[in-house]
C-alpha cells in the first residue's frame, strides 16, 4: 500500500499515517515512525495503538522517558490492552 500517496490524498486521515508509520517501524527507521505516530495522535489523541506503538520507536531510540509517558497513556486509552 502506498501510504504517502493516501496521506497527500486525504492528510487528515489518522489511519494512513499510523499505517506508515508503521510500516516505517519495521524497516527499523523509527525517527521516520516516531513523525508519523505524532501526527496519527494529533489527528486522533484517542489512539492508543498509536501511543504504544510510538513507545516502541521512542524506545528503541532510546528516549526511554517519552517511551513510558507514551506506554501509560495507552493504557489509560485502553487499559486491557496489556501485551
């Protein structure tokens, strides 16, 4: 899927940017992914994948401060969402 063109199609749409940003995340360009999740929670705070998966990319660039603030906000969003 082509994320970027669907971002330029419809840039408010929360879905496309978390779906590259996580497709970002498995190519391990996590500063890409880290962007991309920022702007899924800006279109939508209520996401909690998005916070738990830019936990994930904040950890393993090592922010580990940012990574746990982003982790407890998911579980706050989602709190049976423990994995």
């Amino acid at each position: 899927a082509d994320f970027t063109a669907a971002i330029k199609l419809e840039p408010t749409n929360a879905i496309y940017s978390h779906n590259r940003g996580y497709c970002y995340r498995n190519k391990g360009e996590f500063e890409a992914a880290c962007a991309d999740y920022s702007r899924a929670i800006e279109l939508n705070p209520w996401n909690a994948t998005a916070f738990n998966n830019r936990g994930y990319a904040l950890r393993k660039l090592g922010q580990l401060g940012p990574a746990v603030e982003d982790y407890s906000r998911s579980l706050e969003l989602q709190p049976d969402n423990v994995k």
